[in-house]
C-alpha cells in the first residue's frame, strides 16, 4: 500500500513499502524486457514484471515498448 499524504500548495509526501532502489530496478526491467520482446510491459504490485497481456490485476506501472521495435501480429 502506498500512503500519499499533501500538506500546503506543493508539499507532497509519499510513503512506500518499497526501496527506491527496488522500484528503480523493477523500470529498468520492464524497460529492457519491452525492448527485447518487442511488447509492452507491466509492473505489478509486488514489482514483479510481466507481459501487460498477461497482467490479471491492474498494474502499478505500464512501460511502453517503442513503437519501432513492436513485434507486429501475424508478421509472416
């Protein structure tokens, strides 16, 4: 669970059960895996990282392959 607390105008606070490092990590991940499968990816809320097609809960996170490196259905 992430707790997101605003104080004032711009004052934000966001508290995580997670490491910076670890969420670090799980983008970069999901980066490099949607480059190399040529598909987007999810990040879910353990930060695990999976094929968005295959995400069976909403994700945390949703990292686009680039459009030029998409794998394209049905390429024969």
């Amino acid at each position: 669970m992430v707790v997101l607390t605003i104080t004032g105008r711009f004052n934000v606070t966001v508290r995580s059960p997670w490491q910076d490092e670890d969420v670090t990590i799980a983008l970069q991940a999901a980066a490099q895996m949607a480059e190399r499968w040529g598909e987007d990816m999810a990040i879910m809320s353990d930060l695990s990282v999976r094929p968005l097609k295959e995400a069976d809960t909403p994700p945390l996170e949703i990292v686009r392959c680039p459009a030029a490196l998409k794998k394209v259905a049905n390429r024969r």
